[in-house]
C-alpha cells in the first residue's frame, strides 16, 4: 500500500501541473479569455502537427535538426573529451592547451556567428560548427575537472597492487570522473539544443528553427508553438537519455 | 633468516628530517608492530618498505634484494580501505587480474574473512568492518611475503576492531606471513605483535619483546598491561 502511493508521488504527481496548464490554456482559448491570434489552443497546434506530419515537413525538419543536432554534439563532445581528457593526465598537455582553452571558453559562442557564415557560409557545415563549439566546452570542463579530482589515494593503492598505466586508467581514473564526465554530457546536450536553434534561426532552409522563423514570416503563429514544444520535447528527450546513461553506468552509487 | 634489513635509512623532506639512519631487521614468519607519536616516522618507514616512497639515504633489502621502485611481494593494507566503490566485492578482489585461479583464490579468501554472502555487493553496502576485511582480503589475493598493516583498524569499533586482530592474526600465523603492523594503540601492539618498536626521535628508542604470556587470564592481562607501561614509557621519555 505504502510502495502503491509512492509510485503515485514519483510517477504521476510531477505530471498535474503540466496537465492542469495544459487544461486551463485550451479552457482559457476557447472562452476567448485568451487571444487565439497570439495563442492558438493546445488542440489547434496537435492538428497542425498533425497537418504538418501529413505533408511531409514536420518529419523532414525534425530529422534535419536531430542531424545536425547529433553530428555537432559528436564532434564537439569528442573533441571536449579528448582534450579534457589529455589535460586532466598530462601536465605537458595540460600546460600547453588549458589557457588557450579557458581563453576561448569566455567568448560567447553566438558572437561568432558573424565569422563562422563569413568562413563557412550558411550550409551544414556552419550550423553542425555552431553546435560542436557549444557542446565542446561543458564536456571539455568536466572530462578535465573529474580526471584531475580522482582521489589519490585510489591511485597509490592502484600503483601499489602493481596496475600498469592502462590498468589505472580503465579501472580506477575513468570510472573515478565518470560522474563528472556524465554532468557535462548532461549540460552540454542542453547548450547543443540552443546552439542549434539560434544556428538555424540565422541562417537555414530547413530544420525546426528555419520552420519557426518562415511561420513568423507567414504570421502562422501555431506553427511557431508547434516548434517551441518540439524543442522542449528533443530537449527533454536528450535529458533522459543522458540521465537513463547515468542510471546504468553509476548504479554503484544507488548502493 | 631475514625477510627485511633496514640499513641506515634516513627520510627527509626538504629540510624536515623524519628518519635519522634507522636500522631494522624483520625476521621471516615474524609479527612486528611499530609504535610512537603521529608524525613519528613510522608510516613513512612503513611505505619505504613498500617502495612507494624511496629513502633519502641508506637501503632497504627484502629478501635478498635491494628495494627499488615498488615492492611487488608485499601487500599494504591502509587506514581507509581504499576500495573502488564501482566495483564490487568480488571485483575489488580480482580487478587486477581476473584469472580462473585468482576468482578462485577470491572465493576461498572471503570464505576465509566470511565475506561470501557478499561478494556481489559494492562497497558503499557494507559496514566498515566488513570493508576493512575486504580490503584485508584483497592484500592477500597475491599471496605477499609481507604484509604491511598501516592502522587498518583505527575507525573501527571496540568489538569489531578486536574481531579483525583476531582475523588477521589468524590468518598471518596460518599462512607464515611476515607482517609489519603500524598503530596509535599500544594494548593492539601488545596483544597482536612478537616484537614492538617504538619509533621516535626519528629512530627507534626501544624494542620489546613481546612473549606468549602463561597464566590465568588476569594474570596476563596484568603481564600486557606491564609491557604498554613499558612501551608508553619510553613513547613519554619517562
């Protein structure tokens, strides 16, 4: 009875409040409480998608953005990770790339749209940048925070049962940062949603943010709803993933 | 025969000198507690033994052979347990080698620190006298010549600490391990240790030998009890 109402607690409760929203914004359109113009009702932008998935464009845009969503947070991720990996073992490494690093890190990464069209132009390959450099940072930080804070205690303990240097990094340095690395993943999975959206509100013919700003253009204002939602649910999306990874691979940590 | 010759081994960092020309020899089979006040030196004689940390002078011979770099047939076990809390029991046994003859070596070693029913539990699972056992299992997974206790059972419990003397005793005089133990507590160097050197002034300022005492129980409890005065005195300079 106990575990019953508190699978209820944690399951259900987070979902009134969405809910309840969702209900007095369709109740509030239809009395005209609202303006319709301005905010269409939650049913009128379900029968757009609906509209919008019929005609082919809704998949189409949401693919185009989930690739270059995906491509970007790859490069960038891997990038950040290998050198926030370099950096948290190699001193040299460390002492040669960091300040540059932390330097660049302080440059609002919107700021370079301007340069990056300029250099790249306005085709894939600027919009997949624009994401990579907002997803290389948090996970560059966090791969070099977690590496470099593994207890040393662990590590002379590893040393003193004889491990080789794979050996400490595999059992001990890596899965010693793992929680960290996971953080960073988590934040940078966020920037990559609003590095994407701000890359293809500038400069696209297709993906979510081309759709929101051509329905500005053409003043359909459910189209524009339709988009932010979209976002929110890709975003949320990516959030559980990252969080359902934390699950698997820091289980020890529920112990 | 000796397992270990400390010959005049001096530890200094920088300019504050720890160890001043120490001599120790650790005879095969034997079970020698070192004793004195925190920052004495007896942890850093301790890890010099182990080769993770080198003298600033003089040599270390284990079992014929100079010391150097780590020394790969003695097992330390610290303080904290030290275990990798995302692994588990069994894992933490066998994360250096997961050999059919290791997980088999593991099984047999919790049996023998009755950790079997727990083996597939983390860490983080256990109480700290049952960490401490793993921790003391998995220094024996190797099978060292030595092993070289580091107040390992310092955060425990009366009941449990007594339990774990019991334990690694047992052990050490079944499998014929030389062992070296560091500790604060004198009536645990009293009741577990052959011979007991105090370290201070950075050397050693006494040795006790420490026999099998006869008798009925309070007569050696009254025996013990006159070998730590005798140790405390020399710790006090009395």
């Amino acid at each position: 009875m106990k575990k019953a109402k508190t699978n209820f607690w944690t399951k259900v409760y987070p979902w009134i409040l969405p809910v309840a929203i969702i209900v007095f914004w369709q109740i509030a359109v239809q009395t005209k409480l609202i303006n319709s113009q301005y905010v269409p009702a939650p049913s009128a932008i379900v029968a757009q998608a609906i509209k919008s998935w019929q005609a082919g464009t809704l998949q189409k845009n949401i693919s185009i953005s989930l690739y270059r969503a995906t491509l970007g947070f790859i490069w960038g991720g891997g990038l950040g990770f290998f050198f926030g990996l370099f950096s948290g073992i190699s001193a040299l490494f460390r002492a040669t790339f960091d300040s540059t690093i932390q330097m660049l890190r302080n440059i609002p990464h919107m700021a370079l749209i301007p340069l990056i069209i300029l250099v790249l132009g306005i085709d894939e390959s600027a919009k997949i940048f624009l994401v990579a450099v907002g997803t290389f940072f948090p996970i560059y930080i966090n791969t070099y925070h977690g590496i470099s804070s593994v207890s040393e205690d662990l590590l002379e303990m590893g040393r003193s049962y004889d491990l080789t240097n794979w050996q400490l990094f595999t059992k001990i340095i890596f899965p010693g940062a793992l929680p960290t690395i996971l953080m960073g993943v988590r934040y940078s999975l966020g920037t990559m949603w609003v590095s994407l959206i701000v890359a293809e509100t500038v400069s696209a013919d297709s993906g979510i943010g081309y759709m929101s700003t051509n329905a500005q253009q053409f003043m359909n204002v459910k189209i524009i709803y339709l988009c932010i939602i979209i976002y929110a649910l890709l975003g949320k999306l990516s959030d559980f993933m990252a969080k359902q990874l934390e699950i698997i691979s820091l289980d020890w940590q529920k112990a | 025969m000796n397992l270990v010759e400390v010959k005049q081994v001096s530890k200094a960092y920088g300019k504050n000198t720890i160890l001043d020309t120490v001599d120790l020899n650790i005879q095969k089979g034997s079970f020698i507690a070192l004793v004195g006040m925190s920052g004495g030196g007896k942890s850093t004689l301790m890890r010099m033994i182990a080769g993770l940390e080198e003298a600033t002078s003089g040599v270390i011979v284990f079992n014929g052979h100079k010391v150097r770099g780590l020394n790969k047939e003695a097992r330390i076990m610290f303080q904290d347990d030290r275990l990798l809390p995302w692994m588990t029991v069994m894992e933490n046994l066998t994360f250096a080698n997961k050999s059919p003859e290791k997980l088999a070596k593991a099984k047999e070693l919790l049996e023998l620190t009755d950790l079997t029913e727990h083996y597939d539990k983390y860490p983080t699972a256990l109480s700290g006298g049952q960490r401490q056992r793993v921790a003391l299992a998995r220094a024996l997974m190797s099978e060292p010549k030595l092993l070289l206790l580091d107040e390992p059972l310092g955060a425990l419990d009366a009941l449990t600490r007594q339990k774990m003397q019991d334990l690694i005793l047992d052990i050490c005089q079944k499998q014929a391990i030389t062992t070296v133990l560091v500790t604060h507590d004198i009536a645990e160097a009293v009741r577990m240790a052959d011979k007991i050197y105090v370290i201070k002034d950075q050397g050693i300022s006494g040795r006790f030998d420490n026999p099998n005492y006869t008798g009925s129980a309070d007569e050696q409890r009254l025996q013990r009890d006159h070998t730590e005065q005798k140790v405390l005195d020399v710790i006090y300079g009395i």
